[in-house]
C-alpha cells in the first residue's frame, strides 16, 4: 500500500518497519541529544513475522510501514525479544489488529509483559536454542538476559545470518539512514549507547560474546532495535563490544567538577596541569556544560577521574551528587582517581565525593582540599594532585 510510511528491505524477506524519534532528549537519564530509532523487523515467510514493536506513540507509523509491505492481518507470529516499552509498547495496538496465532518471548518476558499491561493475551515461552520454523524461514532464540533487562533475547534467523540484537550492538541515533555504512557516527554514538546503558552488564557482555562466538552462527547481518543495520561491519561492533566490556584502563584522565564562587574549577584546572604535564591525555568537563551521560561515555575509554565539588549545607553540591550516583550506577572498573574541592568551613563534601569514589572500587590517591580561594600553595597541592593520579595511573598501565 502507498502512503508516507514505507518499509525498508534489510533483505529480499526482511523490512525495517520501525519509527525514527527525532525529538527524545532523555533516556532514562542518558541525554539521548541526537534522538533514537525505535527498529522493528517483518520477516516475511510463509508465517509472516513481526519482531519486537516500537514506543507506542508510534505504533500508527509501524503499521503503516508493515502495511507498505503486507496486511497487518496476514501476520502469523510476533516476536518480543524485551518488554521495555521502547520495544513492546505498541504491542497491544498491534496485537489487537493482528491476532496472530501466537506471541512469542522469553520465559522472563512472558512475566514482564504480564508484569507491564495485565493482559489476558496469552504469550509463549520459547528456550534458549529453540527454533521456530516460519514456513521457509527459520527463527533461533537465544536468552541474552541482562542486555538490557533479565527477559531480553536475540532471534537469529538461519540462512539470511541475520541477528535480531534488540537492544544489543544498538545506538541512540535519530537519523533517516538505516545501514552502518551510510552513518559516520556509528562508532562515537555506539560507545555512548555502551557506556550508559550496557557497562554495569559488561561480565554478562562477554560471556554472551563468547557464547555467540562458540555458537559458530555466521552473523551475516546485526539487526538491532536502536541506530542502523550492521550489515557492512557486523564484526566491528562484536569486538568494540568486547573490547569495552573488558573495561582496560588507557591513559587519559577524566576531570569533572562543578563550582560555586570558582575556587573548585581554579582547583581542577591545576590538577588538569598536572595530568597533562606528566603525560596523560587530559578531558575537563564542568558539570555546567557537560552532561553526566557525556561524562560516562568519556570514562569508557580512559583510566582515571578526578572529581571535585564544593561544599554546601554539609553536602555534595546537587549536580555532582548527581554524577556519582549516576556512575555508582554504572560500575565502571578498573580506574585510578581522587577528589578535591573547596570549602568555607565544614568541607565534608570532599570526604563524601572521595568516599564515593572508594565505593565505585576507584584506587584512590589522597584528596585535596582548600578553604574559600585557592592560593598558590592550594594551587600546587592541586597540581601535585594531578601528578599523583598520572603516576598512579601509569602502575596500573604497566
Ligand atoms: Fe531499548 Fe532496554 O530497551
């Protein structure tokens, strides 16, 4: 059928039939500042197939996409390979025009699902391994669970070698281009998308990398639900996967901080000088104009962090309390750092930041701190705090 929304062939069976959201800044706390795509794949075989829905604003859109291809009607199974709304919330639209034979999902997403409309729609389990046969097509399931909740699975389909990763090898990126080869910010966005939403899983990453890599499957093409097709790379995003899951320190220092009269941002600067001078590829971001989810995607690839905040009312200034909850979250292994800040008369959030940084099993060096401004004592403490972290960090380099 004719009309503004089409679907885009992946293959000669399969249609990316998904929606672009050009206008999602948030994502769950990730600054989602270029927007998403929401993907869905028809898999066209005697049985046709619907994997995974989109958010379901979008679900007039998704269905204008499958009908370009095929009447809604004719689908047979639909595959839901994660509950997160992002995926299944045009479920329910969907469903209630196709009543296709049968819903497909993990055993944890048939209790999510469950768990998210309260529903009498009745969903069938399928096991890892198992394989549906679509009538000239045939679909395997694989459990992948923690990438991203404990109900996600891949579907794999024979023959084409196309892997439908859901969130996996996925990116938020807004854009008209379905394919990596047409995206040159595949890689910048891709690192984002691990660094904020996949790190604390990175032990599940590479157990399920190994899994995928003993399984033999050849992965012809990577499908995911988020940014374009991997259909010119697929094994690029397999091994920056596993390289980021390994989460090895490189030489480059994170410096993060907020202020409240500059004395904290006099205090980071110096320790930037310091990390600099003695080697080490130096980032500055306060907090003012940077985004926790930009400060997370740039620990991926480094070694240490240097947080500072100033004290207020006994606390953490907001938005630093705000970026060690956030990375506590995250879980980012294997860095070397220390705190500093400036105080009027308590100082306790020096304490508090570098007891966060211990918490995240950061190696620490001793903090810094100083009283109102800094003088050039302060400044030098600050500098030598910058060196202290290069050499510590240079050890765990070796
Ligand atoms: Fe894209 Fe975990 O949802």
């Amino acid at each position: 059928m004719k009309g503004p929304f089409q679907a885009v062939p992946v293959t000669d069976k399969v249609y990316w039939v998904g929606a672009v959201d050009w206008d999602i800044r948030d994502f769950h706390g990730y600054a989602t500042s270029r927007g998403t795509t929401y993907n869905a794949y028809l898999v066209m075989a005697d049985k046709p197939t619907l994997i995974d829905t989109v958010k379901a604003p979008f679900a007039d859109e998704m269905l204008a996409r499958i009908r370009s291809v095929c009447d809604p009607k004719s689908i047979r199974y639909v595959v839901s390979n994660h509950s997160e709304m992002d995926h299944s919330g045009a479920l329910p639209q969907a469903l209630a025009l196709i009543q296709p034979e049968k819903v497909l999902a993990s055993a944890m997403g048939v209790k999510a699902l469950q768990a998210h409309f309260h529903w009498d729609v009745p969903v069938q389990a399928v096991k890892d391994g198992e394989t549906l046969d679509l009538g000239g097509e045939r679909l395997t399931f694989m459990e992948t669970r923690m990438v991203h909740w404990p109900d996600s699975m891949f579907s794999y389909l024979q023959g084409a070698g196309v892997l439908f990763s859901n969130d996996g090898f996925g990116m938020h990126l807004a854009s008209a281009r379905r394919f990596d080869d047409e995206t040159p910010e595949r890689f910048v966005e891709a690192a984002k998308y691990y660094a904020n939403i996949l790190l604390p899983f990175s032990d599940i990453v590479l157990a399920l990398l190994d899994k995928v890599a003993k399984s033999g499957l050849p992965l012809k093409l990577i499908a995911p639900d988020h940014g374009p097709v991997w259909r010119r790379e697929p094994e690029r995003i397999v091994s920056l996967w596993a390289e980021w899951a390994r989460q090895k320190p490189r030489n480059k220092a994170v410096v993060v901080f907020d202020t409240m009269w500059g004395s904290t941002d006099k205090l980071g600067r110096a320790a930037a000088e310091g990390l600099v001078q003695a080697g080490v590829e130096t980032l500055v971001m306060p907090l003012r104009g940077n985004h926790r989810s930009d400060v997370a995607t740039e620990l991926l690839e480094a070694g240490a962090i240097l947080v500072g905040s100033p004290t207020i009312n006994k606390q953490l200034f907001p938005t630093v309390a705000d970026l060690l909850s956030y990375l506590k979250g995250l879980r980012r292994k294997n860095l070397t750092g220390a705190a500093f800040g400036s105080y009027g008369w308590g100082g306790e959030s020096i304490k508090l930041a570098q007891d966060a940084l211990t918490e995240m099993g950061v190696a620490t060096v001793e903090p810094v701190k100083c009283q109102y401004v800094p003088d050039a004592a302060a400044l030098d403490a600050a500098h030598a705090l910058g060196q202290k972290v290069a050499a510590k960090l240079k050890e765990a380099l070796r």
